[in-house]
C-alpha cells in the first residue's frame, strides 16, 4: 500500500512524483480522506 498527502499549495512549478502515466496506471485508489486543513491523504494499492 502507498500513501500519499497532497497540500493544497498554488506553485507555478514542481517535481513530478512520477516519471509517467504508465507508473500512476499501476496504481487503484483504495481510499480518500480529506483533512480540515485540505490536506488530501490517498491510499493506494498495486493493481
């Protein structure tokens, strides 16, 4: 399982946490939860 926390945070850039699409397919979202702070947590598993 892989967990991930997105902060809602406007840049004009950034680092991609993947190479391609090809990685982020591999992935199935098991769950989301958004905090009251914005703060997204995602939980994902391998396909």
């Amino acid at each position: 399982m892989s967990r991930l926390t997105v902060h809602p945070v406007i840049m004009g850039v950034g680092i991609s946490l993947f190479d391609s699409n090809k990685q982020m397919s591999n992935l199935k979202l098991q769950s989301s939860k958004t905090m009251g702070s914005g703060v997204v947590a995602l939980h994902y598993t391998n396909r």
